[in-house]
C-alpha cells in the first residue's frame, strides 16, 4: 500500500511539470508576447506603455470576470457589453441632470453610480429569473435583456455621448498612486507634488493608475468567492451537473439568479469605471464586441462553454494577451485587422488544447 | 420483526395507468433485498415512492417503526433514506471530497472572519470514510472524471455512508461496471449489510442479486407477485416468476 502510494504520487509529479505548463499556455504565451513586443514595437517595453495596458484593460477584466462566473455554470450571457453601455449612460445622464438642478458634485455622481448600478442588475434578474424559473436557454435569455439594454441606453442618450458631468471624473478616474519628480526628487501620493507646476508634468513619473487597486480588489474578492466559498463550489458543481447539485439540495434556480445578477452588476462597474475614465457617459457601439472579446479571454483562460471549469486569474491572463496582442500590433506598424486574425487563432488554439486535453483544467 | 423500513400497500397511478398495486414490503436492518422485474413492473416507481421523487396515492410508509411523511428527496435524505441513482448524480469535474460533501460543505474561519470552505478536513473525512469501506481511489484530488465506472459508485456510496444514511436504495448498482469492480460493488455491499444498513438493490444481474441478497421480492405489471428467500430459490423460478408464469407455459 506505502509503495502504491508513493509509485502513483511520482507518477502525478511527473506528469505535473507538463500539465502545469499546459494548464498554464495562456501565461506562457503572454509571456512571450511581451518578449517578442519588446523587439518590434516602438516603445512597448516602458512603464508607461504597460500601465497604460492594464489601465485599459480595466472594464474588459471586469467583463471577463462576470462571463467567467456564467461560462462555469454552462451559461453565456451575451448582454454584459451593452449593460456596461447602460450603466454608463443612466448613471451619466442621471449626474448631468441632478448637477444641472444644483446638486452637489459628489452627491450627484453617487446617485449617479446607484442608478448605474440599479439599472444593470435589473438587466441581471430578468435574464436570471428566465433561465433559472422559465428554463429559457442562456443564449437566448441574454439575447434579450442585451436588446434592452442597446434600446434603453439608446433612449437615454439618443445616440450621442453624454457629457456636461460634474466636474473631476478623469482625477479621480485616471488619477495614479504616486508621483515622482526625479529631478527635484519631490513626491507624493495620488496628485503631482505641489511643488511641481502643471506645465511640468511631463517629467512626472507615475506610478501605479488607481485602476490597478480596483483590479486587483476585485480579482482578490472574486477569486476568493469562485474557489474559497460555497458559493464558488457550487458554481462548479451546477456547472458538472444540474442533477447532482439539485439532488445535493443546492437551491440551484436562486443560484443561477445570482449568478446572472453577479455578471451584470460587474458589467455595470465596468460602465462606471468607463465614465470614470472617459468623463463622458458612453453607450456601447454595436461592433464593439465587449461581451465576444470577454468570452475569448475566459475561454483562453482555459474555461470551456460546456460549463464546470474555469478561473478568474487565468481570465484575466486571457484578457491581457488581447490587450497586448492589440497594443503590442500597434506599435510594431501591424495593420490593426491582424489584431482580429490574432485573436481567432488564439481562441482556436485555446479550444483545441481543451478538446486535446480535456482533463487539464 | 422489527424493519427498518416498511411499506403497506403502496398505490401509485398515473392518470389510468396503475404503476404500483398494493403493493407491501419490509427490509430489516442489515440485510439486502432485490428488487426484480421486468422493465415498467413498476419497481423504479417503487422507489421513487420510498426515496420522496413521487408521492403514494395510497398506503403508508414505516421508518423505524414510525408512520412518516416523505413529500420531497430532501425529506428522505434527512431521514437517512439515501438513493443512489444509476447515473449516480456526482459532479463530474469536482473531485472525491467536493462530491462527498456537495451542498452540505464544512466550512471553517479564515484569518478569523472569513467563511472559506475547509478543504483539509473533507479530505480527511472522506480518506476516513472510503477506508472504513475498504476502498482504494488513487489520489482523491483527481476529478471523477477521470475515475473508473465502480470508483464513481465508491464514492457515490461513501456519500451516502457518510451522512449516516440508515436505509440505502440503490438503482442498478452494478450495470455498465467491469467484471472485477462488479465483484467490488458486491463486497461493499456485503459490507454495508455487515455496519446494520437495510439496502435494496434493483438489478437485472440474477447473478449479482443471487449473491447479495437476503430476499427477493419479484414485481410484475405493478404487482408484488413473489417473495423469495434467497436460499430457497434458484434462477430458473426467478426468471418464470419476473416474465410470468403463463409466458413460460405458452
């Protein structure tokens, strides 16, 4: 029995230095990218240009995130790109008007982000309550609510980006944690020295956009609730079975509603970090493909649309391979429709490593 | 003689149709009934009575000697009644201990105030439990996925073991299993009759049923029209009694 044990034991760490390495291509291949980037793109290897990488980033992993929750169940939820559209436009038409009217700039922009907010979950619950109560296919379901959310946010803001916001969005938005001045050696915390006048903030360094804490939150929490809780466990367990989790009484239809109401409420958090940025309420355009480009990444993140696996930090490498592809094309001089050649080979390459080795994950 | 479970006159209809007859029967504790007949002699619907799937029209059950009201499997499942279905309802992509302890997860405190799941204890607990049944599962972080068909019965049996189930229904046990694990299923069977668990176990395998079962009780068109002891019995009147006498004589 002992030399049983210990015979199977060397056989999994064998195998492990392989499977480590395939569970974890999307890595290595990001890895390389960066490398290959860092000879051919023009100013691709600086800090900036890689803060400026994950700053962007922010609302596609939030995106991906929320998909990656709905694909463990066996889900998809194709409304959270047009959700993030309506957050941002309901929460930015709302500050408008209440700023207009005399609000306070603060008081104006918290409603403005519970309205935001309010009005992507609502998006959530209808599409939950659908699958998990009407049994209507997942596909179908968000097809709808992402109907809405384009004619709503379409409705609120007629087609044009709202702006006329309370002033101090993009600070705050696009604010950095530290700023060095090495020549004078000033620094400080979240706004340039004062020492420092504004026409010399090109010789600022800055270190750390405010987004990276947010990110990293956020990735922190959601990896914590998918692989630390009940909640997580049972997100996998739907995803293997319906069957086994409805007779291990998990109340699956009340976890489902979460599920898709979990997904647009991280949509909407996009949208209000989208208007944080941009200090404009902007809808969703119908090519942007938010919610395609999220479900690439998760599924060269290593999930599978079949349901029952997945990760949030292997999401996140997903999302950042596009983004460098997307960035790093650029600056080498390619032509910006390789960007969409890339990323179909990726996904491709992604699904045929599942279907190679479907036990991996 | 005391059961552990007993039904009296169980009626099930489905509109005209009548899939269970008046029919009664007892399984005392540590010994193993089969169940046989034929497909649609009304055995699964049976069992869906007993394990809380479909509700009697008529008759009663008696657990431990108690009438008692089992409107849903969760009733059942509190009760200690435990049914291990054919396709054996396990979670596929999660490994031995998550399925063990699906939708009942022990959790412990992190840094003093996080709830996260305890996954060290339920992996101690099950090595526990699929060693108290004399079962061998290679590395139980391996998914059950990529465990063998008696395996996954394993570990659908230590499920049901571990939350003290009294009373075990289990729905074709050794089908689609290899010869070697069919013999496994059968000695862990014997063994759960050995801990004092009343079992009944559906299957068409005679052979498996001649083996393990203490008595049979042999149902056609939704009547109980034998019930055998094992011993005194032999394949032939079996088969006669699940096809019907009259098919044999035509």
């Amino acid at each position: 029995m002992g030399d049983k044990a210990l015979a199977m034991k060397g056989g999994r760490e064998k195998a492990s230095v392989f499977s480590v390495l395939a569970r974890n291509w999307s890595f290595f291949f990001l890895v390389l990218t960066v490398v290959i980037f860092s000879f051919t793109g023009k100013n691709f290897f600086a800090l900036n240009n890689f803060q400026s990488i994950i700053h962007l980033a922010t609302t596609a992993l939030l995106l991906a995130c929320a998909e990656t929750f709905v694909i463990i169940t066996g889900g998809v939820d194709l409304s959270v790109g047009f959700v993030l559209g309506l957050s941002a436009v309901a929460s930015a038409s709302t500050m408008q008007l209440l700023y207009a009217a005399h609000w306070s700039a603060p008081a104006s922009v918290l409603v403005g982000i519970v309205v935001g907010i309010a009005a992507s979950l609502a998006c959530g619950l209808v599409a939950g309550v659908m699958i998990a109560r009407f049994k209507v296919p997942p596909f179908i379901a968000t097809l709808g609510t992402m109907g809405i959310a384009i004619g709503v946010s379409y409705h609120i803001c007629g087609g044009f980006p709202i702006g006329y916001l309370p002033p101090g969005l993009t600070d705050i938005g696009n604010m950095y944690v530290l700023y060095v001045h090495p020549a004078s050696g000033a620094w400080s915390f979240f706004a340039r020295p004062a020492s420092i006048a504004a026409n010399q903030i090109k010789e600022l360094v800055r270190i750390a956009p405010i987004s990276f804490i947010l990110i990293f939150v956020f990735l922190l929490l959601l990896w914590h609730l998918l692989k630390n809780t009940r909640f997580g466990q049972h997100t996998y367990a739907i995803g293997g079975s319906m069957d086994a989790s409805v007779r291990a009484g998990i109340n699956t239809r009340r976890h489902l509603i979460l599920i898709y109401v979990l997904s647009t409420f991280l949509a909407g958090l996009a949208g209000i970090v989208d208007l944080f940025q941009s200090g404009t309420g902007n809808f969703t355009t119908f090519g942007a493909q938010l919610e395609l480009f999220a479900i690439a990444a998760v599924i060269i993140g290593g999930a599978s649309l079949m349901g029952g696996k997945g990760r949030i930090l292997a999401s996140a490498v997903g999302v950042l391979l596009l983004k460098v592809l997307e960035n790093g094309l650029n600056l080498s001089g390619v032509q910006p429709f390789y960007r969409y050649i890339a990323v179909g080979l990726i996904l491709i390459v992604a699904v045929v490593i599942d279907q190679l080795f479907p036990d991996l994950f | 003689m005391g059961y552990v479970l007993e039904v009296r006159n169980i009626t099930k209809r489905f509109g005209g149709l009548v899939a269970v007859n008046d029919v009664s029967m007892g399984v005392q504790a540590g010994e193993v009934v089969g169940l046989l007949g034929d497909n649609g002699a009304g055995k699964s619907t049976l069992i869906k009575v007993i394990s809380g799937v479909y509700k009697a029209d008529a008759g009663k059950i008696l657990f431990m000697d108690k009438e008692v009201q089992i409107d849903s499997p969760m009733d059942a499942l509190a009760m200690g009644i435990e049914t291990i279905y054919q396709d054996l309802a396990l979670a596929e992509n999660l490994n031995t201990p998550a399925n063990i302890f699906l939708g009942r997860e022990k959790m412990k405190k992190a840094l003093g105030f996080l709830n996260v799941l305890d996954h060290a204890y339920m992996q101690k607990e099950s090595s526990k439990i699929l060693e108290k049944l004399d079962i061998l599962i290679p590395s139980l972080r391996n998914r059950i996925r990529a465990l063998s068909g008696g395996q996954r019965q394993a570990v659908a049996i230590s499920r049901s073991i571990y939350w003290d189930a009294k009373f075990l229904i289990m729905d074709e046990p050794t089908a689609a299993l290899g010869v070697a694990e069919q013999k496994k299923v059968i000695s862990t069977i014997n063994l759960l009759k050995s801990h004092g668990i009343g079992i009944i176990v559906i299957s068409h395998q005679m052979h498996d049923i001649f083996q393990v079962a203490d008595r049979m009780i042999i149902m056609r068109r939704g009547e109980k029209v034998a019930e055998l002891v094992t011993k005194n019995t032999n394949a032939d009147e079996v088969v006669s009694l699940i096809v019907g006498a009259e098919t044999v004589t035509k």
